[in-house]
C-alpha cells in the first residue's frame, strides 16, 4: 500500500503549481481550484477523462537527483499527486482509490516539451520516460489529505 505525499494544484496553464494539505475531487471534473477542473489547462482545449488528476512516484523524482543530478521540488512536476510506495504504471485501466476516492488509471503521464521548458531543464524529458506517472479519471469524488493511503485489489 502507498500514500499521499504531496498535493499540488495551479489556477491556470503554466501558473505555478500550489502545495496543499487537502483537496477535493469531483467526479468527472478534476481536483477543485486546479486548471483541469475550471478548464483553464494548456491541454484543456482538448479534454479527454485521464486529464482529470495526474499522479507521480515520489521515487521517480528522487531517481532523477541520483542518476542525473537533477534537483525538482514534487510540484515542479505539474502532477496533482505525488505518491510513495506504489507503482503507478501498473495502475492503467484499473480502478484504485487515494483515501476515500476512487480513481481509474486512464494513461501514463509521459514529459513532455511544455514541462522541459516550463522547468528549464531539457533532461527531465528522458530521465521520466515511462516513470513521469498516471493520468487518471475520477469516479467517485471525495476529499483528498496528505498522508491518505493508495489502496487497490
């Protein structure tokens, strides 16, 4: 089982991502007071179900200060989840839930040119190739705390 570590949110594309303690998901709608949900998002043109939370691997942003010295902060991401201890690759096309909300992985979030540019840092493209983490839609909203444990069965 994993857990919330971080919750971070912006209120427009390309604003800087926010740090909370908590959040609430609304079903088929995204995370309330982020971009995705007001559809305010650099891709929100375009909307599709995985667009509603993104999630990423605490592990895979530690991984990318040891094999290339590449030093982010967990919002620096622009993912809404930051998780420990659950490998979200293999949470597409299955239904999980973060605290109380249930979540279905829809596709994995890989980088792209929008985040090398928006963070500076053009190595970020290959160092989170298939560990930049898991859009996902929301099936049933709820509050979401950091700490909250990510179950699936």
């Amino acid at each position: 089982m994993g857990s919330v570590e971080s919750i971070h949110i912006a209120i427009a594309a390309e604003a800087a991502m926010r740090g909370v303690a908590e959040i609430t998901a609304i079903a088929g709608v995204g995370l309330e007071g982020d971009r995705y949900a007001s559809c305010t998002g650099s891709f929100s043109a375009k909307p599709k179900p995985g667009r509603q939370i993104t999630l990423i691997e605490a592990e895979a942003i530690e991984a990318l200060e040891h094999e290339l010295n590449l030093v982010l902060a967990p919002g620096d991401t622009r993912r809404n989840l930051v998780t420990r201890g659950v490998a979200l690759n293999h949470l597409v096309g299955r239904e999980f839930k973060v605290g109380g909300v249930c979540l279905r992985g829809y596709e994995l979030c890989e980088p792209c040119s929008d985040l090398a540019r928006m963070t500076g840092k053009a190595q970020i493209l290959p160092g989170l190739v298939h560990r930049g983490g898991l859009r996902a839609e929301i099936l049933e909203g709820g509050v979401i705390r950091v700490g909250d444990p990510v179950t699936f069965g």
